[in-house]
C-alpha cells in the first residue's frame, strides 16, 4: 500500500549508506522528497534514515546489492506495486577496484568493476525507465571521473568502466529526448569518499570538499525545473 502523498516526489538513491550517495538522499529528503535509501548494508542506510526523518524527511530502506544482477532486475516491479511511479533516480553505487598494472588484474576484479560500475547501471536504467517515463518530470543522475580523460597508468578498470557509463547514459538521453526525462552526469572531481581515500591514501582529508557540497548540484538535476539534459556537469566548473 503507498501511503506517500500523491504530490511527494519519490527519489531512488543507490550508494545511499555513504559519501555521495547519503549526502544526495539527506538533501533530497530535506527537500520534501519520499527517498528510497539503497545500498549493501543496512546498517549505515538506517543512519541516514534516522537522519531524513530527525529533519522531518521520510524515506524507506531498501537493501540492494548491485553486483547481484536478478535483485537490479526486480527493482522496477517492487517500485511500481509500492509506488507506481519514480521522480528521481541518483545512481551514486560504484566502485574503485585495484589500481594495478593492466597485465597484473586478475579477470574476476576486472569483471566486478565492469558489473558494479556499469552493467548495474544499465540494469538499472532497464528496470526503472518505465517508472520514470511514469512522473510528470521524471530525473536520473549518474556519476562518472575525469579519469575517462585524465589517463593514468594503473587505473584501467575504473576509467573503462566509468567511459563506458558516459557512452550508457548519453544514449539513455537520446532515446528519452522526447519525453519530459531528463538524464545527466555529474563529475564531482575530488571529494572527500571512502573511495578517494582508499585511492589517495595520504592525502590531507580536510583539503578535499565534503560529499555534501555538491548537494546543490544534484537538487538542481533532480527538480522538475531542470532543462538539461545528455550532460556531463562538473561540480569543480
């Protein structure tokens, strides 16, 4: 039984328990939205639950892995029987995976990036475009890394997979021009993540912005009143 109001806008965060992804569902919550909080764990998602509705927000967990294809794939019918519909998607689950020679990766940390940082969202966007295509002003948000043209040595899997989502999400736009979706990216150049730490172990924490800032950002891609649509945005810009 849906017991949202019918004007509250419904918003899908995956990543949620953490880093970019909490800062987005926190903001989105405080900004009157229903937020349905995704990530592994549930422990650090009902944090970010207590912290939506401690600001008189609401939200729902939902536990989700997103290396577990058949779990993405049956998002849409559990949305639609819950919700009938989704305002907003902000896909901010991803993964570093191992800065390594590409000769020294083993296949399966390969792979796991590629599913994780790629596929999922491509099962993703197959499972909830139709309740997209459902809102009046139906929103997605992805994330990708100047690492796509910023090449280094070593970050070859999380590059390929990151170039490989911007080709994925510009053709998601393309084939939803004509309707009232709108779907971008967002570059959020160096933020202070569990990720960016795990890749720059020794960087000083406190010179690097905090996920939270780049709420405004990503408030303005989810409203109703976003024109843009087939971007890549950077926060830093």
């Amino acid at each position: 039984m849906n017991d949202i109001p019918e004007h509250k806008r419904i918003a899908l965060v995956t990543g949620a328990s953490r880093g970019i992804g909490r800062a987005a569902a926190v903001a989105l919550g405080k900004a009157g939205c229903h937020v349905i909080l995704s990530a592994r764990t549930s422990g650090g998602l009902e944090e970010v639950d207590d912290e939506i509705r401690a600001a008189g927000g609401s939200a729902s967990i939902m536990k989700l892995n997103l290396s577990h294809g058949d779990k993405v794939d049956a998002l849409g019918p559990t949305l639609y029987a819950r919700w009938q519909r989704l305002d907003v998607l902000v896909a901010a689950g991803g993964m570093l995976g191992r800065l390594s020679p590409l000769g020294h990766i083993p296949t399966e940390d390969w792979e796991e990036v590629l599913r994780i940082n790629l596929t999922a969202n491509w099962r993703l966007i197959r499972a909830v475009d139709p309740l997209l295509r459902r809102s009046d002003a139906g929103r997605a948000i992805f994330f990708t890394s100047r690492a796509t043209w910023k090449i280094r040595a070593y970050w070859g899997p999380y590059a390929v997979s990151k170039a490989g989502l911007e080709a994925l999400v510009k053709t998601y736009a393309a084939e939803v021009a004509t309707t009232p979706v709108k779907v971008n990216l967002i570059d959020p150049g160096p933020t202070r993540t569990a990720m960016r730490a795990q890749a720059y172990p020794g960087e000083d924490k406190a010179t690097v912005k905090p996920p939270e800032a780049l709420a405004p950002l990503i408030l303005r891609l989810a409203s109703p009143d976003c024109t843009e649509s087939g971007e890549i945005i950077a926060a830093d810009a």
